[in-house]
C-alpha cells in the first residue's frame, strides 16, 4: 500500500490521529486531516422533538435520565465497559439504551444478565433511520467507550443533536471532547473511570445545556458543507498543478478533469 500512496499528490485521513498514524508508516506524501463530515441539516438540535413519543416506542422509560450509544454490538467497541460501570453505581435513577445490531448482542445481553441489569439497561435494536435525529435529541448523554475510533461519526451527529460526551480517551475521541466544556472522557477499557464520568454527568445536570451547545458549536465545524470545501480545495490545488505542467497519475488527472 505504501508504493501505491507514495505515487499520489496527496492522501487524506478523517482526524489528525488517523494522519499521525498514517504519516508514520514511512509515506512520502502530505496527509491532511479532512472529516469524514455530518449531515447537519438532517441532524441538529430540535426543540420541537417528541422526546417522549420516540422513547416509548423504543421502550425506555420517559422520565429517567438517558445515556445513549448507537453504533455496531461488536467486541472492539469495548460496550462491556460500560455495562460494567453501570453495575458499579449505586445510583439507579438513570438508564443506558444501546441502539443498534451486531455479532456482540447476545454475549452483552448475557452479560447484562449475569451483573443484574435489567431494566437498567434496554437493548433497543435497530433505530429506523426516520427516528434516528429524534432519538439523539431524546438523549441526555451519548455515550462511546470505543478505543479505537479514527472519527466516529455517530458521536458527531450526537453531537450535532446538541449533546454532552461521555467517551473514552482513546484514539481520535479526545478531538472531539473537551473535558469540562462538551463532555468528559475516561481511560480507555476501565470500568471505575467510566463509573466516574457517569456519576459526574448525573451530578452536573445544570451543566448539560451549555455542554450540548458546545457539542452543537463543534460539531458545525464538521458539516458536510465543509468537508466538501475542504476536498474541492485541495482537488483545485492539484488540477493548478497540472495547468503549470507537473505530471500526476493518470487516474488523478481523469478524477480532477471529471469532477473540477
């Protein structure tokens, strides 16, 4: 792959964590950050939401605090850190629905038994793509304890949605939470330190709207919009290029002539 890189004008990544890694695998080219970007129109703050109609079709209670995650059930997503911190709390008055399907269900499903948390914890399956703006703008917190994210796009169109963070500090998630200001993040794989972060988030309700405005204020920064001007940048810089007669790959050449 490095001999295919090494050949172009230029190679794009969706966060600066993905370029530092990229950039130390000996490549020869400039790597730019370039989000992957969110659909800011279809996912934004909606005051006009009905929170309590979209949490009732998915079973989860109205009136409780509500941790969301969306994404796959798969292991690398490290999902078990949070059931585990769930356990550890005292504190019941609150819920965690996991959204989405993947390989993982069943094994966290039987994990969720064995540490005694149902109704604690609602599985809600697939969200239908209609309900999916609605369901963030029903949330309180989302919720990512991934440690392994190059972007995660369902953090940033939670974000989008006008909601706080609670992430693990791993890989590219510390570029979108600033601890105090959006969210908070935890150590990565631990329990104690996701127990933590919950806590304090319940603690510090009357912080929740500045939080999920500053989520909303990053998050625009992210906009599809943007990263289409970002790439149309870069792309208009490279067909300079061949105007004044430096030589590009072919394939190059036919992308900018077709599309600038």
């Amino acid at each position: 792959m490095l001999a295919v890189f090494n050949k172009l004008d230029l190679a794009t990544t969706p966060t600066e964590t993905a370029a530092r890694i990229l950039r130390a695998q000996q490549i020869h080219i400039p790597v730019r950050a370039i989000s992957n970007g969110v659909d800011t129109d279809r996912f934004h703050l909606d005051a006009q939401a009905d929170r309590v109609g979209v949490r009732r079709k998915y079973q989860l209670a109205p009136e409780l605090p509500l941790f969301l995650y969306i994404g796959r059930l798969d292991g690398e997503k490290r999902l078990d850190t949070v059931l585990e911190a769930v356990a550890l709390l005292s504190e019941k008055n609150f819920q965690l629905a996991i959204g989405g399907k993947g390989p993982y269900e069943q094994t966290l499903r039987k994990h969720v038994q064995t540490l005694g948390l149902e109704g604690r914890v609602v599985f809600i399956g697939f969200v239908q793509p209609e309900d999916l703006a609605t369901l963030y703008n029903s949330a309180d917190i989302f919720v990512m304890p991934s440690p392994e994210e190059l972007q995660s796009i369902a953090t940033l169109e939670a974000m989008a949605c006008g909601k706080p963070i609670l992430a693990a500090d791993a890989r590219a998630l510390p570029e979108l939470v600033t601890p105090g200001v959006n969210g908070y993040l935890f150590e990565r794989n631990n329990p104690e330190a996701a127990a933590h972060g919950i806590e304090r988030m319940l603690q510090e309700r009357e912080k929740w709207a500045s939080m999920g405005q500053a989520s909303f204020k990053y998050a625009q920064e992210h906009s599809l919009q943007n990263t289409i001007n970002h790439f149309e940048e870069h792309y208009t810089h490279s067909k300079e290029k061949v105007r004044v007669g430096r030589r590009i790959p072919s394939v190059t050449r036919w992308i900018l002539n077709k599309f600038i």
